[in-house]
C-alpha cells in the first residue's frame, strides 16, 4: 500500500525551514538549498513543492500571518477587549523568541516592496487585522473616521513594534503606549 503523503505539511515544513534561514540569515539568505538544509529535507522535495525561491517565500509569508491568525484566534473566549489588546501587542517583541518572529515578518514586509505579489500578501494580513482591530474594539471605531481610527491604530502598533526590535523603545513602554491608546479610545466611547 503506498504511502498517504500530506502536501500541506510538506509545505509547511519548508516554509518553517524559510522563517529559521531569514531568522538566523536575513531574507537574502534564502534560497532553496539553504531551506532545503534548515528544513532537514533534499532539495529534490524542494524543488517538488515550490518551483522558485519567490514563490516559496511568498508561501512563507502567507503562512506566517496564518500563524499568528491562529494564535488570535484561539483567545476567541476571552473579552473582546482582551482578544484586541492581545492583537495589537502579540508583534511587540518582549524576548528572543517574539524578536525573532517579528523580524521575520518585517523582512517579509521589506521584501514585499519590490515583489507586488509578496506585496498583496502583506496587504491581505494588514487588511485581516484591521478587521479584527474593528471587529473587537467595537464601539471604539463606530461612527465618522472609525475605519480611519483602527487603520491608525493598526500602523501606529507598526510604528512602536520596529522601535522596540531596534531598541529605541522598552517592550514595557511600548505596551504602555498602546494601552494608552486604547484607554483614550474607550474613554471617547464613554
């Protein structure tokens, strides 16, 4: 009986293999037999899955904001206000390990400026968050400018993450500073 082989893990495996040679590397490092080696796959099973270095990294990406999807997702029974202030502190990196993945991200976000389909890619999880932003802080961005509002809030959590990865910014304050926003936002509901 032949082997059941499971593509969508497959795929995935490589693409984990991307975020560990971007993480260790950089993006420019990325290339399939260096995935191929951080994957502990051939470059055969590489090259079965993705028939270029930019089509694997634009799977990459997709399945990082699917990931952190996920995470959003599994605190579906927490208050929505828990979920929101969940979803807009989970890129600050507060340890190695959240330094890692949001580096990750942004090279992905660097790399979509001169690739338009990696670019639609980024768009799409942007867009994904904006959704949720307004979806939890409902109330929040009811009315006249409310879409602007939670846009704003999305690119300012942006804006405090990429201070934080380069060390102008404490985790701690950055925390604080979208706190903030989200006690002036819910105040102004009031």
């Amino acid at each position: 009986m032949p082997k059941k082989v499971d593509h969508a893990e497959r795929r995935r495996e490589i693409a984990l293999g991307v975020f560990q040679v971007i993480a260790e590397r950089g993006i420019a490092a990325v290339s399939l037999r260096s995935v191929a080696a951080a994957a502990g796959v051939s470059m055969g099973r590489v090259q079965y899955y993705f028939s270029s270095r930019d089509e694997m990294v634009r799977h990459a990406c997709g399945l990082f904001g699917e990931l952190a999807a996920e995470r959003y997702v599994s605190r579906a029974e927490e208050p929505a206000s828990a979920r929101l202030r969940h979803l807009l502190t989970m890129g600050v990196p507060d340890g190695s390990d959240a330094r890692i993945g949001s580096g990750v991200w942004y090279s992905f976000v660097t790399a979509a400026v001169t690739d338009p389909v990696l670019a639609e890619v980024v768009r799409g999880a942007w867009a994904g968050m904006r959704e949720r932003v307004v979806e939890d802080g409902a109330g929040m961005f009811d009315g006249e400018g409310g879409d602007l509002e939670a846009e704003g809030l999305a690119s300012l959590v942006d804006g405090i993450t990429l201070r934080v990865m380069l060390g102008h910014l404490e985790p701690e304050r950055a925390v604080s500073m979208i706190d903030l926003h989200l006690q002036r936002l819910d105040d102004a509901r009031s």
